[in-house]
C-alpha cells in the first residue's frame, strides 16, 4: 500500500516538472541562443589562403593539361595570369588579396547585422 507522503511527493515531482516545461517552452529563441560574432580578420585570412590555393590546384593541373576552360577563363579575368611560374605567383597574391578584402566585409557587415 502506498503512503500519502510518498503519493504526495509524487504529485509534487509532476508537478515541478510540468512548471519547468511551461517555463522552458515560454523562453524564446533568442534568449537561449547567443549572439554569434565572426572575427573579421580570421574569415579574411581563412579566404585569402583557400582563393590563393584555389588558384594554385587549377594551375598544376592546367600544367599537366587537365582544366583548360578554367584556365582560358583565369586569363580572361586575371590580366598577369599565365602558366609561368610568375603568372602563377602574381595570381596567387591577387586572389589572396581579394579573398582578405571580401571575407573581412563579410565577418564585418555580419557582425553590424547581427547587433
């Protein structure tokens, strides 16, 4: 037979964890999430070496003659590329340099959105 202590104990267990579900449900989004913040310079550096690898894989493999409408499509928007290994080079740095300038617009126009 069960005491009515114990049944009492029970109905208050239930019902604390009934309270802490309204509680949980009522909370909104936005206060169970922080604000996230990109750092600027570490997604402007994270671009400049991916544009700057990019470039590189489609010049080695233009080199051993795979990937030649990537490479005909390089030198129409690159004027100093070129399979040489200044071309190449000079690429590499401008692609660098432009993925730093864009991937710290980005971090940076994200994080004025995101206040």
């Amino acid at each position: 037979m069960v005491s009515k202590s114990s049944n009492k104990r029970a109905r208050r267990t239930s019902k604390q964890k009934n309270t802490s579900k309204n509680t949980f449900s009522q909370l909104e989004l936005s206060q169970l999430t922080p604000k996230l913040r990109w750092n600027p310079f570490a997604l402007g550096y994270t671009f400049a070496i991916f544009g700057a690898a990019w470039v590189l894989i489609i010049s080695l493999a233009g080199k051993m003659g795979y990937m030649q409408s990537q490479i005909t499509m390089m030198q129409q928007y690159h004027n100093i590329y070129s399979l040489s290994f200044f071309g190449i080079i000079g690429s590499m740095a401008y692609a660098a340099i432009c993925g730093l300038i864009f991937g710290f617009l980005i971090a940076w126009l994200y994080n004025k959105f995101v206040d």
